[in-house]
C-alpha cells in the first residue's frame, strides 16, 4: 500500500522544494546578475592600493613568487580577474625591466610563447599593437593584451605591470577569445590607485 503513494509523495516533495528554490531566488538580494552588481572601492593598504570590484576580491598567497599575494575575482561571468602584489626588499626595478625586456621580444617576434602550468600546455601570443609603456603617478608601468590558447580553451588576455618603489604590481584579466577587452576590465584597472599604509 505505501509503494502505491510513494511516487505522489515523492513528486510533492520535490515540487515543494523547487517552489521554495525558486522563491528564495527571486527574492533574496544577495543574487546579483552581472548587471545588477554594484561596484564599489576596497582598499588594502597593507599592499597599497585601492581599486574598484563588483564585488570583494579573494586574497590569497601567490604560489609562483614567495611572500606575494593574489587578489582574485570574476568580473563578469566570462571574465576573471587577479592583481598580483610581491614586495622586493632591492627594489622592483629590475624585474619590471625583465618583463618589458620579455614583452618588446615577444611583439618584435610576433611567435607564440608555451608555458605550462600543472597539466595544462598554455601558449601565449601578445598582440604587438596593444603594447604601451608609461608613468603611472610617476612609476613605471607597461601594458599589453594577449591571446591565450590550450587545450580546449581560447581567451584573450589583458596584463599591465608595474613597479612602485618595492612593490611590483600585476593586473591581469581573461575572458572568452572574440570581442573586444570587457569594459569590466578596463573600468576594474582604470580605478587602481596607490594607497598609503
């Protein structure tokens, strides 16, 4: 006799819980479309910046350079985002002046560069007509977007570094290959400001 309610019972339930879904979506405010987020500044003045998100960026340690944190967020839902921040006790001159050495080679020669990360074959092309350098409040920095390939993946890319005094910034962005740089991304940079401790 149960077996004869159990499938009623069952699809009662499961209707009652997807009503209540449903219900909790449509009228919790913490669901927030790409559109509906509201941006806003977060400084960190231990790194010293500020920059305006959608929402809170999550910090966390670098894993390629020692003592250096990752801010990371999503953008967008096809554009992610990081801002690298590492301290150099000699300064970061030097290795601001390696990266510009690597990106004017890499446009110069327009090939492609591999790189690997864990399992996943990434290769690399900068697309020559984005690169710039300039003075960022004074300090040095330099641009450029990239085209990303790997295995199953194709994005376009976007990095800007820079070095002020000991600390070397990287800001870089990924989204879906095809348009343009999202909005998203040159608003997120364009609002990047140095803060005092």
């Amino acid at each position: 006799m149960m077996g004869r309610y159990l499938g009623p019972t069952l699809f009662a339930v499961a209707m009652f819980f997807a009503i209540r879904l449903i219900a909790a979506q449509t009228a919790s405010p913490k669901v927030k479309t790409d559109q509906g987020r509201q941006w806003k500044e977060y400084a960190y003045p231990s790194d010293g910046f500020a920059i305006m998100l959608p929402d809170a960026p999550r910090p966390h340690e670098d894993s390629q350079v020692a003592g250096g944190t990752v801010y990371s967020i999503r953008l967008a839902w096809d554009t992610v985002a990081s801002l690298h921040v590492a301290s150099f006790p000699g300064g970061c001159a030097d290795v601001f002046d390696r990266h510009v050495s690597a990106m004017n080679l890499q446009a110069r020669t327009g090939k492609w560069t591999d790189a690997r990360t864990d399992s996943n074959r990434l290769s690399y092309r900068l697309d020559a007509a984005s690169l710039r350098e300039f003075n960022f409040v004074g300090h040095p920095a330099a641009e450029y977007e990239e085209e990303v390939m790997g295995p199953g993946t194709h994005f376009g890319g976007y990095q800007r570094f820079q070095c002020v005094d000991k600390r070397f910034y990287i800001f870089q962005a990924r989204w879906f290959f095809g348009p343009p740089r999202p909005t998203d991304v040159t608003r997120a940079i364009s609002s990047f400001r140095l803060v005092e401790k």
